[in-house]
C-alpha cells in the first residue's frame, strides 16, 4: 500500500506540473516559440526615439516596459518590410558610432548591453538597440506569450 501511495502522489505531481505548465502557455497572449518568426505588419514611420531605455534582452522573452507600454520582443517574418534604425535613424543621434550591426539576442553582459535607445513607430511596433550595439531587437505591442523561460 506504501508503493501506491507514492506512485499516486507521482502522478498527482506530474498532473499538477501539466496542468500548471499548460495554464502558462494558453495565458492571453499570443503563443511564441524561441525560433518562431511573426507577422505583425510592417512599421510605419518613426514617432519617437527615446535614449538610455534600461532593458536586457538576455533571452529574448524579456518584455519592456515604457512610457506606458508593454513592448514584446519578435523575429519579423517579414525582414525586408523592416527598415535599418541603425543606418537611418540611430546615426542622426549625436554620438552615435557609424555602421550597423544585428547580433543573436543572447550574449553576456557587457558594458552598455542593459541600457539603449529604443524608436517606436506607427502600427505599434518598436526597434530596441543597446548602447554597445551587441544586442538589438524588433518589438510589438500585441501581448506574446513566450514557451521557454530564461
């Protein structure tokens, strides 16, 4: 009677971690997977852009927080309907090294990696870059939900 006990509180466990996991990934947000790539139109023109922004893309399901948004990071579908804020917008900025740069989302932290310039544009969607320019990342408004955790 011992042995069942402890193979029926397993799978009680294991049950509840399925229950409880699968909560976390139908929340309200959009699904998301780590090398998905999403549709959410193209961005119109540039309405702000806003220096020292705190944020740390560190694994890529990070979500800022900013002057009153949520903003979700992606990997557009679409690139070619994405325009280049680090050869078009970003080099206007006094300061502001020349050339661009895009590198993978995870990297250790460095100098002027959790701090950077962030250019909201029409349709809701935003481009974050850090001050070291080793970390970039396209974001939208529209709530995601992230299937791994960091």
């Amino acid at each position: 009677m011992g042995k069942f006990r402890v193979v029926a509180a397993a799978v009680a466990f294991a049950a509840g971690v399925v229950v409880g996991l699968g909560g976390c990934a139908s929340s309200s947000g959009r699904p998301v997977t780590w090398d998905g790539e999403y549709d959410f139109g193209a961005p119109g023109e540039a309405i702000s852009v806003t220096a020292d922004v705190p944020f740390y893309p560190a694994c890529g399901n990070e979500v800022l927080s900013w002057d009153g948004r949520d903003w979700y990071p992606f990997t557009p579908s679409n690139p070619d309907a994405f325009p280049d804020p680090t050869l078009d917008i970003l080099p206007t900025i006094e300061g502001w090294p020349s050339g661009g740069a895009s590198v993978a989302m995870v990297a250790a932290p460095g100098p002027g990696d959790d701090v950077g310039t962030l250019v909201v544009y029409e349709n809701d969607l935003a481009y974050w870059v850090s001050d070291s320019r080793d970390l970039d990342t396209w974001m939208t408004n529209t709530n995601l939900t992230y299937s791994w955790l960091c």
